[in-house]
C-alpha cells in the first residue's frame, strides 16, 4: 500500500484519536502528519496489515511525550456520532449537554491510562487485540485496566460500578 492510500485510509482515524488525547485541533493536525512522516521512515520495518495500529501507537506516543514535555494531563471531551445529532427539544439538548459534560468531566479525572483504555474500547470501538496492539499490552492487561477504569468512572460519576453490565 502507497503512503497516499494509507493517509487517504486512515488520517481522519489518527487525526480524531489525536484531538481526543490533545483537546488541540492545531496539534492534533500536526501530530497526524508527524505521525504519517514517521511512517515513511519507518515502513519496511512494519508488518504489512499492522500499519494501523503502528500508527495508532505513534500517534500515542507522541501525544504523550507532549505531555511529558509539558508536564501536563488532560483530557479531550469527545463526542460520539449520535451525540452531534441535533436533539428534538431545547430542553432535551440541555440535558444532554450537561450529562455530557459530567462524562466528560469524570473521564478527565481519571488517570491517564484508564483514559486510554475508555477511548480506545468504548470510543474508538476497538476489538482487545486492536487496543493490544496499540497499547502494547497483553489482552488481560487490557480486559483488567477497562473493567477498573469502568469501575473508576462509575465512582467519579457517583455510583457504584455493577458487575452484571
């Protein structure tokens, strides 16, 4: 595959990942293209139907050097698609705005890769072996980190976590 089909592919995954980590549309864009630019530098050295989550692992790790340069943790409020449907009601939009926001303000206090595990499971939708090999970690290490990230979020969110979900 070209490097122009892979950017054509996959930019827009690597860019909304990027703005989730770095709540920063500017850096968001130019991590994505640092992110792509690595590829170039690095492609013979990545298996070929693993350049997704190489890049997904880059674009993370650049995000989090970021972080670690400027000694600051934070966290992107998303949106899911069906949360940029405009609701029915003023009323109804109001109170999705502030769950919203609660979510939001929840995920933001959790620690760093709880948050991690959250985006790439529940938000991006990844399978436990695509979060794996992003992160890099073991597929229990991955079932383990989300089951108590949940737990974690349920608890910011004052209640108490069910097992039965």
């Amino acid at each position: 595959m070209t490097i122009e089909e892979l950017f054509y592919l996959h930019n827009q995954t690597i860019f909304k990942y990027l703005y989730y980590l770095l709540n920063d549309e500017k850096l968001a864009e130019d991590f994505t293209q640092e992110t792509f630019a690595r590829y170039l530098k690095y492609q013979q050295t990545i298996k070929e139907g693993a350049e997704l989550a190489w890049l997904r692992s880059t674009a993370r790790n650049l995000a989090y050097d970021h972080y670690r340069r400027k000694k600051l943790i934070q966290f992107v409020p998303f949106l899911n698609d069906h949360e940029e449907l405009e609701p029915t009601s003023p009323h109804q939009w109001l109170i999705q705005q502030e769950d919203a926001k609660t979510l939001y303000f929840a995920i933001s206090r959790l620690k760093l890769t709880y948050r991690d595990v959250i985006i790439l499971r529940k938000i991006e939708g990844l399978s436990i072996q695509e979060t794996c090999d992003v992160l890099g970690w073991n597929e229990g290490k991955v079932k383990n980190t989300l089951k108590r990230a949940l737990v974690a979020l349920k608890k910011q969110l004052g209640g108490e976590f069910d097992e039965e979900q």
